[in-house]
C-alpha cells in the first residue's frame, strides 16, 4: 500500500482507526499514529507491520496477526484501557505496566514474548490477562487486590514455582494454568465464589491434596488432570452447573460421590486414581457423552443404563487396584445409548450380558476381555454386533477413521466354532478385527 497521503487536519477529529488488510493492500513497515491526538482506538489486523507507535491518549489498541518486532512502548499510556497484541511473533519481554493504572484488558496470545509476566501491582481494574501461547517463564505473583479480575490464564508457557493465589481476585471466573510446570499445592478457591472454569492439567506436576470447591457453587469446567494430587472428591451437590470434570491421573480415593447431582455434566473422567466403593445412579444424566471410571479399585454391579442417550464412551477397564476384583455382574445394556462409540469394560469380573440387540451405527470399539463371561454370553455379543449394520472403516465427523474392533478374548470362554465362529468371520468380513 502506497501513495496514501494523510492531511492531519482534516483527521483532527478521527477517534477510531481500524485497518484490516487483504492481500491487494498489505501494509508493512512502522506505524505511528502520535500525531492523530484525539485518537483513541486502533486496530490493525493481518498486515506486516513491524513497530507500532501510540499517542499518548490512545485508550485501546489491538495488533493481530501482523510482524511487530518489539512490544509498542506503553510506558506514557496512562489512558489505555485495553491492549491486545495476538499472534505475532516477537521474542521480545513484556513492560511493566507500571504507568498503566487504568488497564482493564491484557491479551497477548499466540505470539512468542520471552521473560516474566509483569506483577499488576500498580493494575488494581485489571478484568482480563490472557498470556497463553507464548515463551515466558519465571514465578507468578499473587493476585492481591483485583477485585475486577474475571479471567486470568497463563496456559502453555514454561512458568514454575507455585500456582499464585487466587484470594485477592474475589470475581474471578476463568483460570488456566495448563502446560507449564507448576509445582506444589493448588491454592485455595474459597473466595472464588463466581468460578466457573479452572484448569491445570498438562505438564504440571501439583502435590498436596485437591482443593475443596464447597464455596464454588457456579463451576462449570474443572481439569486438575495428571497431577499427584489427592484427598478425595466434592460433593456435587455443591456445584449443581458443572459440565465437565477430569480428575484423572491423580491419587484420589474415597467414594464417588452422586453424579446425578450434576445433571447438566458432560464428561466425567476419573481414570487412574484410588476411587472405591459402588458406581452411583447414572439416572438423569441426559447430556453425559463420556465417563471414565478406569483404573480404579470400584466394586459391585453397574447400575442401570435408562437414559444415556447421548453417551458416547463409557469405560470401567481394570477396576483391579488395591486387590480388588473389579465390577461383577452382567455387562450394561446399552440398548437406550444410541450414540455409543465405545465401551470399555474389560479385566473385571462381569459374568454375562441380558441385552439382545447393538443400537448404535457409531460403535467402533468393543473391549470385554479378562472377565468370566460364559461361553453362550461371548456368542450373543458376537451375534448383536452382527446383526447390527456396521461395516469399517468408520469415519467421524472430524474425518478419522477407525478400524472397529470387537476384543473378547483373555480369560472368557471362546464363542462357539472358536475361529470359525459364523457371526466372528461375518464381522471380519465387513472389516472388523475380532480377537477372542
């Protein structure tokens, strides 16, 4: 883009600026926009400037996509309310931000800023800081004083030292600190009463107990997967709008607790930890498309399958920590989950299956191997997968494909015929891999 003649004074008055480039109107090079002093929002979209220069009374600027080489100097900004530098790719560190005492939003994703995150001391409006995406490292100060703070994530740096504490940002609604190393206790969430998201799963290593979320009664989302946390699991009575929870890879024990009091979730995995005792009601959980109970010491009989139908996987593979022999009784009828694409229920000690017919086209994976299924269960199985119109490869809606299995082999009884079993060689003929 060139030839573009600017007259100031006619632009006396201009306020807001925003420039989206294509590929006929590139801009490149520095902008400098100190001269336009009523100014005061900027936007700049996909271009391939490299510096940018602000007045002094701008309020809000946004650099997406474009080739900044260095963080804009921001240190005589005392108006700026919201700056937002999003996939770029400096390497260059972050300012103090000590001048700006009015900053509501922080948001720099997607770029590749080196150094410590600034400690907002000085940001007491501060809503929103989004340094996700980027290459900055070093310890997190506390949130103190940030009684605006609704979102604070961190997500896929290389931050260390502990997660800061949270108390001094009682509005806080959304919290990520996922692929970083992390260390030592979660903080406490007791003052965090409008938390709706939190997560730390990913590539950190936490210790000490899960914290409690009796006061968090808005809880949505919640992943403090692949930790060494322990201490065992809230009462989900106590957070009646939560979607979705991943515990797993943790040392949580005790009993889980009623599932049904959460009758909005989504996904509940509670894959390899301690858990024991029965596998409460799935009654009125009308919106679950995933559980994962693997890997736990859980006992007694699967309660009943009525009204799953939007259940997609269901697993309970090797409930056999702490000496236990798993869940016994008869495999779940999934005959109302007509979305089921897996299920998961091998190394237990399941005796049978009362079902006749497979209802889903979406089933692509079936693992009942290592229990004590009788000879005659292990034919009915074979023969519903059968009668079911189900030829591989399947492809999802992202464009996978998957091979369908059927794995019914270890300690179960052979089908009838072993190999030469007639619903066992119709299966592979349709492109399945039977092993039994």
């Amino acid at each position: 883009m060139s030839g573009l003649t600017i007259n100031l004074e006619q632009l006396s008055n201009l306020s807001k600026i925003n420039l989206l480039t294509t590929s006929t109107n590139k801009l490149n090079g520095h902008i400098d926009i100190s001269k336009f002093t009523g100014l005061t929002e900027f936007t700049c979209a996909s271009s391939g400037i490299t510096n940018f220069i602000a007045n002094d009374n701008i309020q809000s600027f946004r650099l997406t996509s474009n080739d900044l080489s260095a963080f804009p100097n921001v240190d005589s900004l005392t108006e700026l309310l919201s700056c937002s530098i999003n996939e770029n790719n400096t390497t260059d560190f972050l300012p103090s931000l000590s001048a700006n005492t009015k900053l509501k939003t922080f948001e720099i994703v997607s770029n590749n800023f080196n150094g410590t995150l600034p400690s907002f001391s000085a940001n007491n409006a501060i809503e929103t800081i989004d340094v996700s995406l980027n290459s900055l490292d070093g310890t997190i100060s506390p949130l103190s004083s940030k009684p605006n703070l609704k979102k604070f994530a961190v997500k896929n740096n290389s931050f260390t030292g502990n997660i800061p504490a949270l108390s001094g940002a009682p509005n806080l609604e959304f919290a990520d600190f996922r692929n970083n190393s992390f260390t030592g206790d979660i903080p406490a969430l007791t003052a965090n009463a409008n938390l709706a998201q939190f997560y730390t799963n990913g590539n950190n290593n936490l210790s000490g107990f899960i914290p409690s979320l009796s006061a968090c009664p808005l809880l949505r989302n919640f992943n403090i997967s692949i930790n060494g946390l322990s201490g065992s699991i809230h009462d989900f009575n106590l957070t009646p709008e939560l979607q979705t929870y991943h515990v797993f890879r943790n040392n949580l024990t005790g009993r889980l607790p009623t599932l049904s009091a959460a009758p909005n979730a989504i996904t509940f995995d509670f894959n390899e930890n301690y858990l024991t005792g029965p596998i409460p009601s799935l009654s009125g959980l009308t919106k679950l498309k995933l559980l994962n109970l693997n890997n736990n010491a859980l006992s007694g009989r699967f309660p009943e399958i009525s009204d799953l139908n939007k259940l997609e996987f269901l697993r309970f593979n090797a409930n056999t920590r702490l000496g236990n022999s798993g869940i016994i009784g008869d495999i779940p009828d999934v005959a109302n989950s007509p979305n089921l694409q897996t299920l998961d229920i091998a190394s237990n000690s399941l005796t049978g299956w009362n079902g006749t017919t497979w209802p889903s086209l979406s089933f692509f994976n079936l693992q009942c191997q290592n229990n004590n299924l009788t000879t005659e269960t292990v034919d009915n199985l074979l023969s519903a997968l059968d009668a079911t119109d189900l030829t591989s490869p399947m492809y999802l809606d992202n464009g996978t494909v998957r091979t369908r299995r059927a794995n019914v082999g270890g300690s179960n009884a052979s089908p009838t015929g072993g190999a030469s079993n007639v619903s066992k060689v119709s299966l592979e003929a349709k492109g399945w891999l039977v092993t039994i």
